[in-house]
C-alpha cells in the first residue's frame, strides 16, 4: 500500500488495478471518506488488504480513523482488533 497525499487516498495496486481509500486528515484522525475496488479485484480480499494496510498507518502515524464509508465502517465491526483506532 501507498500513500498518495496528492489524490488523498491509500493505494493498493494489484495486476495493475488499483484500489483504493479516499482520506481526510484531521488533527489526530483520518477520516475513510471512501473505499473502492475495481470490479475485477472485487472478491479477491484487495479491499480487506487495504484496510489493514490504513488501520496498520493510522496505529503507526497514532492517529484514530472516522469511517464514512460503509464498507471501511462494517470492516472495523468485524476487526475488532482494531477497535481502539475508532474516533
């Protein structure tokens, strides 16, 4: 995963798709404003690597995440290990 602070979002690359989760930065939180997975990597797991990948930066950077997204919302129900990072 990368980050792309000019576009705002993570970016996970696989086979040359892209998918990816649109960000805000606030004062300690990363707002998840969006998660996309191109239809060809939908089913593959590349979003659920990718939110790993955004709970692992956020833990690192000590920053919280504030899921607007659906999807990033009911991964982090599901991944209560990462329960602490919710704002």
């Amino acid at each position: 995963m990368r980050d792309n602070p000019e576009r705002s979002r993570f970016e996970l690359e696989v086979n040359g798709e892209v998918a990816y989760a649109d960000y805000r930065r606030q004062p300690g939180t990363l707002v998840i404003a969006y998660v996309y997975a191109p239809p060809a990597l939908r089913g593959t797991g590349t979003a659920d690597r990718l939110m790993r990948s955004v709970a692992e930066a956020a833990r690192a950077e000590g920053v919280r995440l504030r899921p607007l997204c659906g999807y990033a919302a009911s991964w982090l129900r599901r991944h209560r290990e990462h329960s602490d990072l919710l704002s």
